[in-house]
C-alpha cells in the first residue's frame, strides 16, 4: 500500500505529534492498531488510497478547508477504532461519501455483509456503534417533498428521496436515489452505523447509516437527516 499520502500535507501542523502526518506513514513504520490494520488489510488500504487521491483532487479545485476539517474528524475516529475492521472501514467509507462528488463509485465491493464481516446482530433497533449493524426491513419509500395523501408520480423524486424503516430509522437525499425507489415496502435490509458525526451534539441528527436491500442486493449511504446535525 502507498503511504498515507502528501495529501495529508496541510494536517501536518495539526498533528505534529502522530504518526499519521504531512509526509504520510509508512507502513514499516506504522505503530497504532488502525494503521497496521489498514497496512495488512487489501480493501482498506485501497480505499486509504483512494481517499489521498479524491483529498488531493479537492484540493486543486476549490478551498479545501471544509475537507481539512472532515479529514481531521477522519483521522480521530480512525484512531479511536483501533484495530476493529467494521469501524475502520465506517470511517473510511463516510469520509470518502463526504468528499467524493460521486457517492457510488467506490461502493463496488461494500455491502452490509461484506461491513458487519459476517457478524449478526441480535436486535432490530437501530444500530449505535460506529460498524454495527441490524436487520430491518423497508415500510416506505417516497419523495423528499411532497403533500400528505397526494398521489405520488416518478418525477417528484428529482426533488429527492426518503426512505422509512420498521426500526423507526429514517434516511434522506436531496437527489433522485434510484436504489430507494427500486425498494419496496416489506423489503428485508441491512442497516448499518458508519459515522456519528463529531460536529453534532449526541442527541442531534448526526448519523450516517449504509443499508443493503437484500432483496435487490443495491447498497447506499445516507443521512438520517436533510441538514448537517439536524439543523
């Protein structure tokens, strides 16, 4: 795996004192659980890499100081997973939905699954670790917007979609979710906890959550709400 990479560079001030810095680590030189595990570990290591490429490309673009600061919550929660594979993967598959302009690309070998790597919940509710995940089932799919009791067409999800789950969960998207509305009430899910937000307090809106239908076998990361921590 190539080192965590330059583009990390403009973190480096910030943490001077990690192994995770301005010149990268080198997996030689790695010391914390989560950067041996992302070291020895093929799926994480490429999406380590994927991440440097998507944090380097923003940059040339525009002002980076929002990704800065997504790649820093990144970094802490990393960090605080150790060596547990769901939650490191969770931190990787939220900062790259946060900073990639397309949110499927990297998802070709995610799924539930392959997140909770074989390990089944007991419960239904919905999940509250980071890399936990529940089986749920899908009680309705609609558009973002829209009256109550007005008959639904396809093209009122160009305004957005929501989806709604037996556990109470809830998911939203400002853009037309083709995985959504393939869904259908009674649909057997996947539900899975990859992010708690650091910028929101614990009881604002700031969960993001993975689910695999496992009837169309489609996988998606949203929100449980339309404003960052609910606001």
């Amino acid at each position: 795996m190539r080192k965590l990479a330059w583009s990390i560079a403009l973190l480096s001030s910030l943490f001077a004192c990690s192994a995770v810095n301005g010149a990268g680590f080198n997996c030689s030189r790695a010391k914390t659980p989560d950067e041996k595990l992302v070291c020895h570990d093929p799926l994480l290591s490429h999406l380590d890499d994927l991440f440097n490429a998507r944090y380097a490309a923003n940059k040339k673009l525009a002002s980076s100081n929002d990704d800065n600061h997504a790649a820093r919550n990144f970094l802490a929660d990393r960090r605080e997973c150790r060596d547990d594979r769901p939650c490191v993967l969770s931190a990787y598959l939220a900062i790259l939905w946060e900073i990639s302009p397309d949110k499927n690309d990297f998802m070709s070998e995610i799924s539930a699954q392959s997140l909770a790597n074989g390990q089944q919940s007991s419960t239904s509710a919905i999940p509250t670790k980071i890399g936990q995940c529940t089986m749920t089932s899908v009680t309705d799919v609609h558009p973002r917007v829209g009256a109550e009791g007005v008959p639904t067409t396809d093209q009122d999800f160009d305004s957005g979609t929501g989806i709604d789950y037996a556990n109470d969960g809830y998911q939203v998207s400002y853009f037309r979710e083709d995985a959504l509305i393939d869904s259908k009430a009674g649909d057997p899910v996947e539900m899975c906890l990859v992010e708690i937000d650091r910028d929101c307090d614990p009881d604002e809106d700031g969960h993001l959550f993975l689910v695999t239908n496992n009837r169309t076998h489609q996988t998606w990361i949203l929100p449980e709400a339309q404003h960052k921590c609910g606001r």
